[in-house]
C-alpha cells in the first residue's frame, strides 16, 4: 500500500509536525506526498528541508488529480472556495474515488459533503502538533461502508500510528472535545511550563536552566502517569508531604483556582469549535 499517493492542501505546522514525525521514524521517504500551498515555489519555505522527499505545487486541482487521499489543513475561512473549486472541476466518478480528509476544527463532515457534493468518501481526523516527535495523540470520526476509500482509511490509520497514540474511532461531538484537549492543549501545558519556569527565574535560577527542568518535570511526570496508570490525583498525593513544599505550593494554586482555569480553557476551545462549525454551515448556501 506505500503506493498510495497521500495530499495536503496546506502546509502549516500541523502538517510540519506529521512530516517531522514520519521523518523520525525513518518512514517519509518511502512515502508518495504531494503538498499544495501558496508558498510552494518560495525557497525560504520551511517545507524546503523535505524537498528531496516530497513534491510541491500551488495548485488544489493537481494536488486533487494525483492523490488517492487529501488531507485538508487549511485556515477555515479558506475551505469553502476549495471545496467548490475541486467539485465544479473534478469528474464526479474520480471525486468519488478519493478519500477527503479534515483536520479542520468544528468543519462537519456534513458541511464539507455540501460543498464537495460528494458523500461516503469524507472522515475527520484530529492530531496534535507531539506527532512531531512521534508522541503525539489522534483520533479519527468516520462511517465509512466503501471498500475502497474504506481501505485508504486504513493505511492513513498505519501512518498516524507511526507517530501517535490511537484514541479511536469517535463521534463528531467527541472529536471536538479532543480538538480542545490534544489540539489545544499543548499550548495549554505550555502556559503551565512557562509559569513554573518564571517562577524559577524569580527565586533566581537561569532562564535556560529553568524552562529546561519545567519541560522535563512536565515529561517525567506525563511517563509516570501513562506508564502506571495512576490517576492524576493519586500522583500529587504521592508527592505532597505533611507540612511540605509542594502542599503549600498547591494551596496557593487552590487559591488562584488554577484546576477551574484549566477546566474553562478546555471548554472555551471546545465551545470554539462548536462555533466555528456553526458559522461554516452556514455558508453552504
């Protein structure tokens, strides 16, 4: 199957990520990929570094013409007029035969089908920008009963294994939960990382060492979660000593309300993507 030819319209860090990831698996070369993106023919493009190992064009309809699977990565506000441009100009027959991809916040399957005018060939998958180092996280909302597009499913599913976790096959609804969580939430931890390394500078530790030791407590205490199954809580009573450093340090974050903050940063993503899919539905006409 490493014959099947896999596109992108668009080539932002989200796709960046994936090729990245795959590059590290030693895996990209053996790949067909075809990018589309404005900035194909730029030589300061940072897509340049896989020149040996994809192809390039500005062009949405050559992409579409010479790709088995196409994986829209683009901003929302650009999605309608490709879509309408690939259905006005592809062969009905040929449209059908290819497997359309979204990793587009809160655009619907429903949505993207209307403007396509085509069904049955159209999934979503979620990821996050961790692919890059082959610890990332996806999930995939689809109901596909075509054999074929249902096999191209398939082998885009062994390509994101090699540099994800595989949350499942999920609803729509879910999927926008996830947006929040394994989308947004890096940016999330980062916050989280850039707060506790500040604090280190403040007592007088260097920057470097600081955002060092924030990021890897951060990893170090991810492993130990995944790898013992441990729940969070569970972890933080481990560490929290009577009359300690850390139990002090927590009073304070129950103070500023930090786990509520959290809790609305995720919901506020998520009440976003609902948005969003409500205002590109609404451009169907």
């Amino acid at each position: 199957m490493d014959n099947i030819r896999l596109g992108f319209i668009g080539g932002g860090r989200i796709v960046e990520a994936l090729l990245d990831g795959l590059h590290e698996a030693d895996y990209l070369q053996k790949m067909n990929i075809l990018i589309s993106c404005p900035s194909a023919n730029n030589d300061t493009s940072s897509l340049k570094r896989f020149s040996n190992t994809i192809q390039m064009t500005t062009s949405n309809i050559f992409l579409c013409s010479n790709s088995d699977i196409v994986i829209f990565a683009v901003k929302a506000k650009l999605i309608k007029s490709i879509c309408q441009e690939i259905g006005k100009t592809l062969d009905k027959n040929y449209l059908t035969n290819i497997l359309f991809v979204s990793i587009i916040p809160g655009l619907t399957i429903s949505t993207l089908s209307q403007w396509l005018q085509t069904d049955k060939n159209i999934i979503r998958i979620m990821y996050n920008v961790n692919a890059a180092k082959r610890n990332g996280s996806y999930a995939i909302s689809s109901s596909l009963n075509n054999e074929n597009n249902h096999s191209l499913e398939i082998y885009l599913k062994s390509i994101f294994d090699k540099v994800a976790y595989y949350a499942g096959n999920v609803t729509e609804s879910e999927l926008d939960i996830m947006c929040a969580l394994i989308g947004s939430g890096p940016a999330f931890f980062c916050t989280a990382v850039e707060g506790l390394a500040d604090g280190a500078v403040k007592a007088g530790l260097s920057r470097q060492l600081a955002n060092t030791l924030a990021a890897r407590t951060m990893l170090g205490c991810a492993d130990i979660l995944i790898t013992s199954g441990k729940h969070p809580a569970e972890l933080k009573n481990d560490i929290s000593t009577p009359g300690g450093t850390t139990i002090y340090g927590l009073h304070e974050l129950e103070n500023k309300g930090v786990r509520g903050a959290y809790m609305d940063a995720l919901m506020s993503a998520y009440n976003r993507a609902q948005t969003m899919a409500d205002q590109l539905a609404k451009e169907i006409i």
